[in-house]
C-alpha cells in the first residue's frame, strides 16, 4: 500500500482568510436579500397581480388599431 502525505489545496495565508471571510459575508448578504424579497413578495402578491391585468388591458386596447379593428369615436375618445 502507498501511503503518502495529502497536499494541502489552498496556502493559509492572509488572501485566503480574507476570501474566506468574504465569501461569509456574501453569503449573510444573500441571505438578507432573499428574505427581503420574500417579505416585499407577500405584501405586494395582491398588487402585482392587478397590474399585470392593467398591462394586459392596455396592451389589447394599444394593438386595437393595428388590428384596423373598428371602434366609435365616443369609445376612440374614451382611449
């Protein structure tokens, strides 16, 4: 059996007790970030949901003329 010593990945040296520490704080960072938008997410679920529908009708309304679809001039006034 060949039994020989493990080199060692990385050096422990400063640069790599910093990335060490760093990577820590990105990833606290991420954490928070993520719970924000988590937060953010169920307070505006309800609102988000009635703007994609605002979008949704004014996209209809914009593509009415390309469409050359015929509409009064009262509902052409409304637009």
């Amino acid at each position: 059996m060949i039994s020989r010593p493990i080199q060692r990945q990385l050096e422990d040296s400063e640069a790599n007790r910093n990335f060490a520490g760093s990577t820590q704080t990105g990833t606290d960072g991420m954490m928070v970030a993520m719970v924000f938008t988590f937060i953010v997410n169920l307070v505006m679920a309800g609102a988000l949901g009635h703007m994609i529908g605002w979008i949704n009708t004014l996209q209809l309304i914009i593509h009415l003329p390309m469409l050359r679809i015929l509409i009064p001039a009262n509902v052409s006034v409304f637009f």
